[in-house]
C-alpha cells in the first residue's frame, strides 16, 4: 500500500468497495481522452434507496480510513437515488437501478473506455477486505 495512488488505482479501489459490499453492474469509464470534467467515472448499481446511501456511506468512510481524501463534493436527488462523489480525478455515481437505466451514463459517455472488471478486480487485489 505504499505505491503512488494515481486516478485510475483510486477508481479500481473505489469499484472493489462497491462491490465489497455487494453494489451491481460495476463500471469504470475512462473519460480521460473524452472531458476535462475527471479522469474516471465509477458507476454502480444500489438495489434499493438505504443500499444507495449504504454504499456512498461505506465508500466515503473507506477512502478517508485508506488515503486520507474525502470528497470535493457529495450529491444526492431528494429521494436518496443517487449518489454522486466528486473526488476530483473520480466521480462515483451510485445509482438506483430506474435512475441507471434512465439516465444510461454509459451510453452519453460511449466514447469512453471502460476498464474490464478482471483489471480492476487486479489492481485492487490489496484492498479487498474479504
């Protein structure tokens, strides 16, 4: 853990604490080459309204225990739907499964590339807490 923490090691270890604690359809875009906006987009799934929040409480909670750093921002709609930290270099959004499916991040980002889940599962490995 003593290795320089770059953007895209901090989404690979974001996307394992999701699915640590069980978020759905995991996905890191590269939008690096596509927007200044950040580096990586992280975009997870919640079954329900408490798992959304669970899942960007935990986040943030292990991000700040791990490195330190907490959010630039934090957002959520009124009814808790999604969730959105802005770490800068990282933006995760955890969504609501309708709200994803609505809103098909992926599909306005489809330039972007995505880091398959091996890859990501890979250069994590050092901080599954399984």
């Amino acid at each position: 853990m003593t290795d320089e923490l770059d953007s895209k090691k901090l989404a690979c270890i974001i996307a394992r604490t999701l699915d640590d604690k069980l978020g759905k359809d995991i996905t890191i875009l590269n939008i690096s080459n596509v927007s200044s906006l950040a580096d990586y987009f992280v975009i997870v799934t919640g079954d329900s309204t408490p798992q959304v929040k669970a899942l960007m409480d935990n986040t943030k909670d292990r991000i700040k225990e791990l490195f330190s750093r907490t959010p630039m921002r934090m957002e959520n709609d009124a009814k808790n739907r999604w969730n959105l930290l802005d770490y800068g270099d990282v933006v995760v959004h955890i969504l609501h499964k309708e709200e994803r499916e609505m809103y098909a991040i992926e599909k306005f980002w489809s330039n972007a590339f995505s880091i398959p889940e091996e890859e990501w599962k890979n250069i994590s490995e050092e901080y599954k807490q399984y």
